[in-house]
C-alpha cells in the first residue's frame, strides 16, 4: 500500500503531508470520490533563505471508488481554523478502536488510510480502491 508521501513523484521532491491544512474536501457519493484539497509545505529544509524553506504548494488528493471517510468530531475548544494534518499512516496499524473495526471490513486490495489532525485532536478514517494526488499551483 502506497503512503501518502509516495503519492507526489519527483516534481516536489521535499514536498510532505506531514504539517498540511486541509482546505476543502468534497464527497460525492454518486461518482464514489473524495478529493481533498490541501496546502502542503514543498520546501528544502535545510535551505539558508526562510522563503525556500517554508515553501508551499497546493495539491488535491483524490480517492476513486470510495469505501468511507469517517471523521471524528474535533475538539476544538474555541479554536478555528483549517484541519491540521500531524500524523498518518495505514489504517491497519491505527490504535483506535473505530480504526481498528474498519480496518477489518476494508477489502485487501483497496487504499485504508488513518489521517490525524492534531489542532482537532480528532482522525479522519477512509479508504478507497484507489488514490492518486495532483498539484493544483
């Protein structure tokens, strides 16, 4: 199973979902896709200048024959603001007992992953048979 990261090509070569905001995401139930559209950071860490380093770049993730997206409420404690994205990984390996449950009815073959916004300390569970991410600017 392809990680997120694995997903860009050799366009953005320091490009990271790892302190990504989530901008939109939009489920269309008819035509089974999630694209999520999200501003990721596409700059060289180790660059001297602050402007190559904090580099940005929007881009659309997009999940075809969509399984489920299962959002836990946040917990947003007065804050606003966009979805930040701190952690990820297969859903399989998640240590939550929803992650888990829907882990075990997502076919072998298809794309399971678990989404983790830290600022609303809630996960984003989904899976599809495919995903593919394209930039947008």
């Amino acid at each position: 199973m392809r990680g997120l990261d694995e997903l860009f090509g050799a366009e953005e070569p320091h490009a990271s979902f790892h302190d990504a905001s989530m901008l939109e995401l939009r489920l269309d139930y008819r035509a089974r896709t999630a694209p999520a559209l999200f501003e990721l950071y596409v700059g060289d860490s180790a660059a001297a200048d602050a402007t190559a380093r904090e580099r940005t770049r929007i881009g659309i993730l997009e999940l075809t024959g969509l399984i489920f997206w299962v959002q836990e409420p946040p917990t947003l404690d007065g804050r606003a603001g966009l979805p930040w994205l701190t952690g990820d990984g297969p859903l399989r390996d998640t240590e939550t007992e929803i992650g888990q449950d829907l882990a075990r009815q997502v076919p072998p073959e298809a794309w399971a992953w678990c989404l983790y916004f830290s600022d609303w300390n809630a996960c984003a569970y989904c899976a599809a048979m495919g995903v593919t991410f394209r930039w947008v600017k």
